[in-house]
C-alpha cells in the first residue's frame, strides 16, 4: 500500500513538471507569436496600408496563438489526470472546452484569412510567410 503512495506522488510530480512546461512552451509560443509579427510588420513599415499585408500579420500571428492555445490544452489534460475532486475536474473539463472552441473558431478565422490572401495574390501562386 505504500509504494501505491509512493507512485501515486511520482506521477503527480511528474505531471505537474508536465503541466508546467506545457504551459511554458504555451507562453513562449505567444512570445514568438509576437516578435514574429512585429518582424513581419517592420518589413513591411514602408508601405501604405494594405488589407492584402493586414491579413499577413493576422495570419502569422494567429497560427501562434494556435499553438499556443494547443499546448494550453495539452497542460489541461494533464491537469485531469491527477485532479483529486469532481469540482476541480469539471473546472478543468470547462476550460479545455473554452480553449478547444477558441482555437476551431481561430482556425476557421485564419482559413478565411488564408483564402482572402489567396484570392488577392491571383490564385495558386502565394507567396510564402516566412517564419
């Protein structure tokens, strides 16, 4: 019955490390997120507004937000596996809901920008983002 114990802290502990650099890597990728849009937006700081650039930033940035939003659901997951109480699930289980609609209608959002780019670079030939 100890070692049950025993393992049972081994895992909480590691699921928690888990968590942490899920959550950690989730933070980072807003960062990245960020300076790659700004890059992206200096680059292009000489030009007049243009909803063609405009949709460009949405994009670079959006796919971050993403990923990021990926690893927070990840960390979520984690976090189910060792919750002690149904209140702490339910809470768990609420928010994993709220990320996962947040990153389809993300996802939905970017395919629309990503079409609008399309159609104004006249057709099949887009030039690449470039990361």
């Amino acid at each position: 019955m100890e070692s049950i114990h025993l393992l049972e802290s081994g895992l909480s502990g590691v699921v928690a490390l888990g968590k942490l650099f899920l959550e950690a890597i989730s933070v980072l990728c807003v960062f990245l997120g960020i300076v790659k849009t700004v890059q992206l937006g200096l680059r292009f700081s000489d030009f007049q507004y243009d909803e063609f650039l405009f949709i460009q930033l949405r994009i670079r940035f959006g796919v971050w937000l993403a990923l990021a939003l990926e690893f927070q659901l990840g960390a979520d997951i984690l976090a189910t596996t060792i919750a002690p109480k149904t209140d702490t699930l339910i809470r768990l289980g609420a928010i994993a809901v709220i990320r996962t609609l947040l990153n389809y209608f993300l996802n939905i959002e970017l395919e629309h920008e990503f079409e609008l780019r399309k159609n104004q670079s006249g057709g099949d030939h887009i030039p690449p983002i470039k990361s």
